[in-house]
C-alpha cells in the first residue's frame, strides 16, 4: 500500500508539472502574439502621424514657397527641401504620341534660341511639332527623321544633359514676347530635351520633397511625400483636345 500511494503521488506530481510546462508555453505564447500585435499596432499609428507630418510639411512649404527646416510638432517632426528645375534645361520623361511639353518663355534671360533633342523609344518613326506661343501670332516648327511632306529633316543628335539622343532639330529663333514654347511628339514614343541658346529658361517647376517623422529611437518612422508644382500651370493633356458641354466632354 504505501509504495501504491508513492507511485500516485509521483503520477500526480508528473500530471501537475506537464500542466504547468502547458499553462506556461500557452501563457508565453499569448504574452508574445499580445507584444507582436502591440508593436504592429504602435508602428501603424506611427505611420499615421508620420504621414500627417509630412503632410504638413508640404502645406507648411507651399505656404511659404520655400524650403523648411526640421519643425517639431505635437511630438512629430518635418523637413522640406524645395529643387527648382528648369533653367539650363528642360528634359522629358518617355512622351507618348499626341503630348506636350510646355515651357514658360517669359521672363528668361538673354535666351535667343531653342534647339530640341529626341529620341525614339519604338520602331515606329516619331517627330516634333515646336510652337511658340506670341500674344500676335503662333509659329510651328516640324521635324521628323525623313524631311518629307513638309517636315525638316532633323540632324544627328548628340549628347545633352548626360544622355545620347538620336535626333536634333535646327536652331529656332526667339523673339522678344514669345511667351510659351510646346514641343507635341507625334509618332513613336520618344524622349524629349530642350536646350535654351544665349541664355537660361524661367524655373519651371518647383520641386518639394516633404519627409515627415514619428516615434522615437530605432523605433522611429519616417514617411516621404513629393509635391511637384508647375509654373506654367499646365492642364493635363485631354484638356488640348477637349470641352466640358453640360456636364460631359466632347472630343
């Protein structure tokens, strides 16, 4: 009888140490899924008033029409840097067939010509159309690869800016009270530069880079926002070819 109750008394022991060893990884468990779901949620939260900083930091910027240095607000923090691009040089992104790039004529300095680099981006040929906008008149300008049809033929290209393009145009003339010049590609899909002569472009386009923050420590979180402001105040490209009549576009 007594070694029968030593051997319950150990089962017993046994049953009581596996069902703390099970109490204890499922304690553990949920103490680490709680600490996880804790730190998800903190850096959530964290994003969320990161993105507002730099949010503010933009409207902060625009107010101002300048760059802003780090400011701390509601235990969050900004900083604002502001490009200005235009100038020397105006160069596109790849230009889909029918769009324009615009740029502000007014108020460069001792600036006499434009000369227009492109290049193709498909099989397809492509081609300029330079317009250059005066409060008299409007002259056009066009170039493709062939100088066919009453195109120019445009001359080799070149490296501009730090890229080889294929093709060139002639210098074109600027006169006292051109106001805007568009180049509209027609064609295949093409990269576009657009090198002043005698003399710089107006800025054309502000450029401000907001960075916002939140936390502390490594814990930190930092959210970017970029705000890009035209100068020439550009619709988007459907309005060169549409209307609004009662509510709906016309083509």
């Amino acid at each position: 009888m007594r070694k029968l109750r030593n051997l319950q008394s150990g089962q017993v022991a046994l049953i009581m140490v596996l069902i703390v060893t099970i109490i204890s990884a499922i304690v553990v468990s949920l103490a680490g899924r709680v600490t996880s779901e804790s730190r998800v949620q903190n850096i959530f939260t964290d994003s969320s008033r990161a993105f507002l900083a730099a949010q503010s930091g933009i409207e902060d910027a625009l107010k101002k029409q300048s760059s802003v240095p780090a400011t701390e607000i509601n235990g969050n923090s900004y900083a604002v840097g502001l490009t200005e691009v235009g100038g020397s040089e105006m160069v596109s992104e790849l230009m889909l067939s029918g769009t324009t790039m615009e740029i502000v004529l007014t108020g460069s300095v001792n600036l006499t010509g434009i000369k227009v680099y492109w290049s193709m981006t498909d099989t397809d040929k492509s081609s300029v159309l330079v317009s250059i906008v005066n409060p008299a008149t409007m002259r056009d300008f066009a170039y493709d690869t062939e100088g066919k049809n009453g195109f120019t033929m445009a001359g080799a290209g070149g490296v501009f800016a730090g890229v080889n393009y294929t093709y060139k145009t002639d210098e074109i003339g600027i006169l006292s009270g051109d106001s805007l010049l568009r180049v509209t590609v027609y064609g295949g899909s093409s990269k576009v530069a657009v090198e002043p002569i005698g003399g710089n472009f107006p800025t054309q386009i502000l450029k401000y880079k907001s960075s916002g923050s939140a936390g502390t420590g490594d814990k930190k979180v930092v959210y970017g926002l970029e705000y890009e402001e035209s100068k020439a105040k550009k619709l988007p490209e459907i309005f060169d070819y549409a209307l609004f009549s009662y509510g709906t576009i016309i083509q």
